[in-house]
C-alpha cells in the first residue's frame, strides 16, 4: 500500500483508498459529499499564519518546509494521525488530499514525507512506496 497525494479540485484518481483531506480549510466549492472523504485531518494543516505568508510563493518554500515541519513536530494531534495513517495502509492506500494549486509546493508534499521517515520504522517500506 502507499501514501498518494491527489489536488482535491480534480477528478478522484483513485476512490479505492482512505481519502484524508490534509489542509485546515474547508477547499470553496468542494461539497462534503462530492469530496467523498474518509476523514478531514485539519489538525494537519499549516497554521493559518504560516498559510497566510507563505502564499503559494515557490521561493519561500525552503522557509515554509522548515517552519511547518517545526509546527507537525509540536502539534500534539501528530501521533494520533500517524497511528491513523499506519493503521490505513495495513490494508489500502491513503491518498493525503490538499486544495493548492501547486502540486510541488505545498504541505501535503511535506506531511508525505514526514510521516514516510516517521513509519518507516512501523510498516515495511515496501508498503509506503509510491
């Protein structure tokens, strides 16, 4: 099984997976039902401050990585989303859903990998792969 990063305005890929929208807001437009989500994790999501500058500026991405991988190291709801993410791939994909426009950078690029290094020890890297 494997962690995929899908933009949740397009088409689904793929429904076969456990569908975990990653961002704090709510994406316009989307309906709850359209969205067909297995769970919304906006505990996960970059503070709104730390949105609010980075602004989906390529450049400040080195910055915004550091910055929010400082705030997933302190945010209590990390373990808990980890658990829910090993407990997942045991028997499907996750597919981490996010708003932006930008499919290189952004948080779930990020979160992707954090939680890679961070279950590797947990679940055969095999089962993580894209």
């Amino acid at each position: 099984m494997a962690i995929k990063l899908e933009r949740i305005y397009t088409k689904p890929a793929d429904l076969d997976g456990y569908r975990v929208l990653v961002d704090r807001l709510w994406p316009r437009g989307i309906s709850k039902v359209n969205a067909q989500l297995a769970s919304w994790e906006k505990e996960m999501g970059p503070s709104t401050e730390l949105r609010k500058w980075f602004n989906h500026e390529p450049e400040k991405f080195p910055a915004f990585k550091e910055k929010y991988l400082a705030e997933l190291a302190a945010n209590a709801a990390l373990p808990d989303f980890l658990d829910l993410v090993a407990t997942q791939l045991a028997t499907q994909d996750v597919i981490f859903l996010y708003g932006a426009k930008d499919e290189t950078h952004n948080q779930a690029v990020i979160l992707k990998e954090l939680v890679l290094k961070r279950l590797a020890d947990r679940v055969p890297a095999t089962r993580l792969a894209d």
